[in-house]
C-alpha cells in the first residue's frame, strides 16, 4: 500500500507523465470547458496532492469517504466554472 519509495525520493511518487516534460492539454480546455489559462501540469499536480491529502484525512478518520469525494467535486466543479464566468 502506498509509494515505493525511499527515504527522501519524492520523484517516486510523482506519475511518469507529470514528471517527464509535464502533462497534454486538459481534456476540455479545446471545448472552452476548463479555461485555456489554466497549466495542465499545475492542475494535475493540484489535483493530485488533494486526493493524496484527502486520502490521508480519511485513512485518519478525519473525513468520511463521501466527505472527500464532495471536496475533490468542489473542486473539479470550480475549475469548470471559472471557464462559464462564474466561479
């Protein structure tokens, strides 16, 4: 369970697609679904972190799974409007 890593190598854990050269374009950002602004790669590594975190929160029994998935949701839908202007 969890990353093979050793003591100290973060870049175990990062997928090979965010670590080599960075992510494609967002799947909606060529329908003007997620803004063109927003960094693919940035994204995905946000969005990572905060399942990552979330994971945690749950595994500590900090949050419900249904409390997490709401807040990964909330944040998804955020990033899908701020594309439509209102977010």
């Amino acid at each position: 369970m969890g990353c093979p890593q050793k003591a100290g190598d973060t870049e175990a854990c990062v997928p090979p697609c965010l670590r080599d050269g960075g992510a494609e374009p967002l799947d909606g950002q060529d329908t003007e679904e997620i803004p063109q602004r927003l960094d693919p790669t940035r994204e995905a590594h946000t969005l990572l972190a905060l399942a990552d975190g979330l994971t945690v929160h749950v595994l500590a029994g900090h949050h419900s799974p249904e409390m997490a998935l709401a807040i990964l949701q909330r944040h998804i839908d955020h990033l899908l409007q701020s594309a439509s202007g209102h977010g």
